[in-house]
C-alpha cells in the first residue's frame, strides 16, 4: 500500500509539474476547462459568472487605462510642441519690436533730415532775396555741407556770385564738394 501511495503522490507531482510547464507556454488553459466544468455544476455557475465578469471588467479597465495613456502620451507630445511653437512665436515677437523700434528711429530720423532739408530751402529762399554780398558774409559761417545744400538749391546765378564772393579756400572746398552731389 506504501509503494501505490508513493507511486500516487509521484504521479500526481508529475500531472501538476507537466499542467504548469504546459500551461506557462500557452499550450493548454487548465482555468478556462476547470471553468467550463464548474460551470456545469450549478452550485458554481454563479460564481464562475461573477469571476468572468470580473476577468472582463479588468481586461475593459487595462484596455482604457491604455487608451488613457496613449492619449496622455499624444496631449504631453502636443504640449510639447505647442511649447516649441510658443517659444517660435514669441523669439518672432520680440524680432518684430525690435524692428519696429527701428523703424521708429529711422522715422524719427528721416523725419529730422526732412525737416533739416525745408529748414535749408527755407534759407535758401531768403539768401536769393538778399544781396550777394550779405548772403555771402552770413552764409560762409555756416557748415560746408550745408553751405552745399542751400547753394544746390538757389537760382544757379545767384549762387554762383555768392560763391564767387566766399574766401578762396571756403570757395574751393565747396566747389570740390559740388561734384559729389
């Protein structure tokens, strides 16, 4: 009796060692026949339902948790993106105000220059009215540019004697000047 015992506990040890090696490389499912036959007893088949239910119920929450996580993944990857954009945008931001600031100063700047140029037309104007000779003492105490300028802007006969009346030196630097005009 001794030996079949042993016999009976070596095979029943071989069954379990031969179920769980063939069960862990998917061969065979013993839970779903083992289900499948509990369901059969009608003590059981309420709790077999209950546990299937179970089962779905955690493969639908394992399936959302990994929707959930792919489109985390996705809204963390558009952040991310949209981080690179915002940063694009506001290097674009500050490039325009620097632009605009120096259009603004070059405004400003042209705006002084036009002003600057009637201001010379203006005197212009009033050195052809006036005797070459007063023209003449007031204008060489000007800047030679602008000397230039309002010369370049008289009648050529009337800026012509007031050349002639300026100091030679004066007269000459002017006249090279002339021709860069």
């Amino acid at each position: 009796m001794k030996k079949w015992a042993l016999v009976i506990i070596f095979f029943l040890i071989s069954l379990i060692t031969a179920t769980t090696i063939l069960t862990i490389m998917g061969i065979i499912s013993p839970q779903e026949t083992l289900g499948k036959w509990a369901e059969r007893i009608p003590v059981f088949k309420p709790h077999i339902e209950t546990y299937r239910a179970g089962l779905e119920s955690e493969e639908w929450r394992a399936n959302q948790y990994e929707a959930i996580m792919e489109e985390k993944e996705s809204i963390e990857a558009e952040r991310k993106d949209l981080e690179i954009e915002k940063a694009h945008i506001a290097q674009q931001w500050r490039d325009l105000e620097r632009r605009e600031a120096a259009l603004q100063r070059q405004q400003g700047e042209f705006e002084l220059q036009v002003k600057r140029q009637q201001n010379l037309a203006k005197l212009a104007e009033l050195y052809e009215e006036m005797a070459a000779q007063e023209g003449a003492r007031i204008i060489q105490e000007l800047d030679e540019e602008d000397i230039v300028t309002i010369l370049t802007q008289m009648d050529t006969r009337q800026a012509s004697q007031i050349l002639s009346l300026l100091p030679t030196d004066l007269a000459a630097r002017v006249s090279s000047r002339f021709k860069d005009n």
